[in-house]
C-alpha cells in the first residue's frame, strides 16, 4: 500500500502503528476536526511524499530526526 486515506471524523488521534507502514507516499486526514496532533511514529514514514491535512486541527507536526548525508 502506497496511499491511506482517513478522511472525515477519524477520531482525536492517530494510532501509533501508523509509523508501520514504511512505504506510505501518501497519506490524507482531511476534514479530521478532532485530530489535534499526530504521533511520532510518523516519522517512521520514511518514504511520505504528501500529508494532507486540510481540515484538520492539527497544531504541530513531529519532529522528524535525521541521519546525517554520507558523503
């Protein structure tokens, strides 16, 4: 699976197993009012292209660490 959509009265916030789907390109909360924050295991999405969150309450986005380019 590449894309996940939870559009639409998802809840107040995301289940960390989010971060399980490490080939997600895309994923889209719209019209999310309750969803406030999403958790740090979204950091795991190491090859997210797109996050929409387009009516959606969502105040701060995870910090996202990352490994330094080898050169």
């Amino acid at each position: 699976m590449n894309s996940l959509s939870l559009d639409y009265g998802w809840g107040n916030n995301l289940p960390a197993e989010i971060g399980d789907f490490k080939h997600l390109k895309k994923l889209h909360l719209f019209y999310n009012g309750w969803l406030k924050e999403l958790p740090p295991e979204i950091g795991n999405l190491t090859e997210l292209e797109e996050l929409l969150l387009f009516g959606s309450r969502v105040e701060v986005l995870p910090r996202r660490d990352r490994k330094p380019d080898k050169t």
